[in-house]
C-alpha cells in the first residue's frame, strides 16, 4: 500500500509548551479534510496523545472524551466537521493485526485518521498522508516535524508555513 516517498515539503516546528502543540494541532485541524491520514510518530510521553486531544477538540469534540486507545485500538468520534478514527498501533503485533482491523477500509472512508505508533505500521499507510513526528529537545519543548506525502497533502502543508 506505501510506496510513497516525501515530498519536498517538509516543515519543522518548534514547540515550547503544550499549548503550542494544541495550536499547531488546531491549525492542522482547519485545513484537513475527509479521508486525510496523520500519522502521529514519536515516543512514550512525547504528546502524541495530547495533540489528538486538542486536534479533536478543534473540531468540535470535548477534550474529555479523547484519551489514549492504547488498549482497545480505536476510538471513533463524530464532530461536526467529520469522523475522527484515533488509532494506537503500539500493542499490535505488526501490520497484518492493523489490516484485519480494517484500517484500510477507514483510511477509505470519509474520516480523518489520527494514528499513533504510525511508524509501526508504515507499509500499510495510505500514499496520500500527513506524517508528525515529535522529537523531546526539554522538559516542555519539542521539536515537532511534518512531512506531507502526495500532492493533495502538500497542498494541505502549505497552508501551515508561516505568513512571509
């Protein structure tokens, strides 16, 4: 399913409180639509789950009903803008436990897919993808870097860069 390389639009950002992190989540929140995939990348504690939060809260869904799905896989949620499917791979034993979940058939549908633990599971992403990958440069801070593969998502990322 994943052939696709990056494209060259690859932006960094820096992240020095949590709030920054729901901002750049709620920023991504407005240009995303139907059918996009985010692949959430980085390790325990480093605000994968967090960024879910306030990505989902951007759309309309109370921050209290987005918690990790780390044991039951997957947690749907209707806002008002679409489906948000908020996946946790890390305790799947590999891609084909993540394909008889039927993770093709939802990154397929109209929702947005908010995915954590992505890297598992990059054989079977979508081409067309939004990749976030959250590196700890201090207590608070982190250095936060997506990727957009596909025409479609590049076009998604340029509306985050900054206003020159």
């Amino acid at each position: 399913m994943n052939d696709a390389t990056p494209t060259s639009r690859i932006l960094q950002f820096q992240s020095d409180s949590p709030e920054d992190t729901a901002d750049l989540a709620k920023r991504l929140a407005a240009v995303v639509s139907p059918g996009t995939t985010i692949a959430l990348i980085g390790t325990l504690g480093v605000g994968k789950t967090y960024f879910s939060r306030a990505f989902a809260a951007a759309c309309g869904i109370p921050e209290e009903q987005v918690v990790s799905p780390t044991f039951v896989i997957c947690h749907q949620h209707e806002s008002p803008k679409f489906r948000i499917n908020h996946l946790d791979v890390y305790r799947l034993s590999g891609g084909d436990e993540f394909v008889d979940l039927g993770a093709e058939e939802m990154m397929e549908s109209e929702s947005v897919q908010l995915i954590e633990w992505a890297d598992q599971v990059a054989d079977y992403l979508p081409d067309e993808r939004l990749e976030i990958e959250f590196q700890v440069t201090g207590e608070n801070s982190r250095t936060i870097s997506v990727t957009a593969y596909g025409h479609a998502m590049t076009e998604k990322l340029k509306k985050l860069e900054p206003a020159s």
